[in-house]
C-alpha cells in the first residue's frame, strides 16, 4: 500500500500548483472535514498531517487522476478568451491604420 509523502503531493499538485477538494478528500482522514461547510477547504497544516499515512492504491491512482480536473473549464475558457482577444486586436490594428490613413495630410508634391 502506498505512502503518503511530500513526492506524491507534489505530484498531484495542479499545473497551477494546488490541490482540488476531491483529491484531499481522497487522502485525508474524514475527521478533517468535520465542521467545514461544503466546498470548504481543511485547516492550514493538513499536507503535514497527510504525510506518512497509508491509502490504497486505488486511492493513490485516484489523487493522481484528478489532478487539474478543476481546472477542465479553465482551460477551455482562456482558450476561447485567446481567440476572442486575437480578433478584437485584430479588428483595433486594422481600424487605428484607417483613422491614421484618413487624418494624415496628403503627401506634398513638388
């Protein structure tokens, strides 16, 4: 059975560099959660007193497979976000060269 250790929880840590509630639940004691309202997260300290504790391994595989699984709507959002941000650049660029074309004073011939 593995062992809960600074190595694993780094491995599970998001690309953002946390931990999502379902992956501490998974490793920690229920005793944790008691009092906390939902979707609330355990008291500071609880990676210290995750370590050296045994899960199973289908515990184990489970931390790993939700990490960055909170993240799944953020990504696709900034995506989108890029892609919309690139035309609206775009469509700036292109409307600030016709402003400067239609104020420029022609061009003095000799």
């Amino acid at each position: 059975m593995p062992i809960i250790t600074q190595e694993l929880l780094e491995s599970g840590r998001s690309i953002r560099g946390g931990f999502n509630l379902a992956q501490l639940k998974i490793i920690l004691p229920m005793k944790e959660f008691a009092g906390l309202r939902k979707g609330e997260f355990p008291k500071k300290g609880w990676a210290w007193r995750a370590i050296d504790r045994e899960i199973s391994q289908a515990q184990y595989e489970d931390f790993l497979r939700l990490k960055d699984r909170h993240l799944a709507h953020k990504k696709r959002e900034l995506a989108g976000q890029k892609e919309l941000w690139q035309e609206t650049y775009s469509h700036m660029h292109s409307i600030r060269d016709e402003i400067r074309q239609a104020t420029m004073p022609a061009a003095k011939t000799a």
